[in-house]
C-alpha cells in the first residue's frame, strides 16, 4: 500500500491534470448531470480533507502555534498584501457590481481546506497551516464584511447569510480534522486504526483526482454560458494567482521563514477560499445572481493553478534555500 500511495505522489501533477481535463470532457458533453456532480463535490472534499488532516502530526500543532513568525507572516500576506492587490485588480471589474462583489467574496477570503492538501503536495508546512486556520477564519470574517462596506455598500453586508459558512466551515473543516485526530489516536493503539490510516492516506491522491473531476464537471457548462460576462473576473482571477506567487515569495524571505514555511505561505497567499463562500454567495439577491459563477470561475482557474504550482513553487523555494 505504501509503495502505491509513493508512485501516486510521483505522478500527482499528471493524474490532477488528467483529472481536470476529464471534468472538463464530462461537463461539455452532459451538461443536465451538471446538478449532481454538484451534490457530490462536498463529500467528496470533505474524504479528501480527513485525508490530508490524517498526515498531518497533530502533536505538531501545539508546535506550529508557538511560530509566531510564520503566523504573522500568513496573516500580513492574506489580510495586508492581498487586500492590497486585490482593489488594485477590482478596479477592472469596479463598473459591474455583481462582478466587483464577487471578485471581493472570493479573493478576499484565504483558503482554509484543500490548500492544506495542495502545500503537503509541495513539500509545504501543512501543520502550520493547519494551526493557522482559526486565525484565517477569524481574519476573513472581519475583512470581507468590512471591504464590502467600504467598496460596494453596506445592502451587500446586510444581505449576507451566514448559516450557510458555518455549515460549510462545520463540514468541511471540523468533522474532517475530529475524525481525523480519533483515526490517529486509533492508529497508534490497534491493528485496524492503522489499516484504515494507511488506507485513507493512499487514497488521497484518488479523492485530489475526484474532487478536482467532479467540481469542473458540474461547473464548466454554467461558465461556458455566461463567458463574455464573466470574462473580465476570469481575468483579474488570473493576474491576481500571478501577482500572489512571487509576492509570497518576497514575503517568506523578507520574514525569514524556513523552506516548507515559505511554500506554504505561497499556497496561502494563492488560494482562496471560493468553495466555503460559495455558498453566502448563493444566499444573495437576485441582482446579484452572476455572484456565484464569478466565484466558480476563480475555482476553475485555481484548479489549474494549484496543479501547476505543485511543480513550479518547490522550484522556485529550493530545499537548499
């Protein structure tokens, strides 16, 4: 089994890649199963998560939450630089307000789920990040709220829902990281915790593969749809990826972290946290009703940035840096 689970990580940018291009292939030629793919994007991420949170060391946690280089650096990146880059890269979408509050929703939240899976990937420091979350949560939920505020008004403020993040946030962040830590305990004390450790730790290349398949699949025809509108936020989408890499390169260095530290802060600055929002997106007006597809379009172009990064981010963050 570990000799699988190794040929798998070796051949991980090829399989997502194959991966993306088979959703991409699924959602053009049956768009009408478009609906239940979409089902089944949630449990699946959430299999994924519980994998990648099972190789993470969690007695490590206590370790990563004494970095407080590291947290200040991920938090100077995600809610000093990247708010700064982003109203620089709004201004393109800054005369549409839907396009302008989707671009805010979604680039102005960091990931908190798969960029966990994506860093361990790159060699990355993934139990800092994962220490890292609550600091992000909290962070994100006073940014967004505030920049909306101040850049769009406050009608988009009030008619956020926040039920739907804190179902979000329970499923794909607290049962995944619980089952994981009674997986581990499991492991270290009988025959069967651990088969099922090393089971779910072979399978999450496979469930990397099917989550990237299923949400391209279920969300490519409604972008295809509505591609001269959402055009110009595909764009800031990806002058936003490209500005953030060597930003959080020239972050990393100026904060003196180590390697690992540096990548993740990389993958952090990158990725946000579009399948989280998502649904208060949905929850919005009608007015606001091209929201929802800005923030799958920023996924869309995620995916294929964080395949690429993959390889790109430990090139340019050697280990002997």
């Amino acid at each position: 089994m570990r000799a699988m689970a190794e040929t798998l990580e070796r051949h991980q940018t090829a399989l997502c890649l194959a991966a993306l291009a088979v959703g991409a292939v699924v959602g053009l030629v049956a768009p009408g199963a478009a609906g239940t793919l979409g089902v089944a994007v949630e449990p699946v991420l959430g299999l994924l998560l519980y994998a990648t949170f099972l190789g993470v060391p969690f007695d490590r946690i206590r370790v990563a939450l004494r970095d407080g280089r590291f947290l200040a650096a991920i938090l100077v990146v995600d809610f000093l630089v990247v708010p700064a880059v982003v109203f620089v890269l709004s201004r393109i979408v800054a005369h549409d307000r839907a396009l302008l509050v989707g671009v805010l929703f979604v680039l102005l939240t960091p990931c908190i789920d798969y960029v966990i899976a994506f860093t361990g990937m790159a060699g990355g420091a993934k139990d800092r990040l994962l220490a890292a979350v609550p600091l992000l949560l909290i962070g994100q939920m006073v940014v967004l709220p505030l920049a909306l505020w101040i850049m769009v008004g406050s009608d988009v403020v009030a008619a956020i829902e926040p039920e739907p993040f804190l179902r979000a946030l329970l499923l794909l962040v607290v049962l995944p990281l619980a089952a994981a830590a009674l997986t581990q305990l499991a492991a270290a004390r009988s025959r069967p915790g651990r088969i099922v450790r090393e089971t779910a730790t072979t399978a999450m290349v496979p469930l990397m593969m099917l989550t990237l398949a299923l949400v391209v699949a279920s969300q490519i025809h409604g972008i295809g749809s509505h591609l001269g509108a959402l055009s110009l936020a595909i764009l800031v989408h990806v002058l936003f990826a490209v500005a953030m890499v060597p930003l959080g390169i020239l972050a990393g260095r100026i904060a003196h972290l180590d390697v690992p530290g540096r990548r993740a802060l990389v993958f952090s600055g990158v990725t946000r946290n579009s399948l989280v929002v998502l649904p208060l997106a949905l929850a919005l007006p009608e007015s606001f009703a091209l929201v929802p597809l800005v923030i799958v379009s920023q996924t869309l172009v995620e995916l294929v940035v964080m395949v690429i990064l993959v390889r790109v981010v430990p090139r340019a963050v050697p280990a002997h840096v």
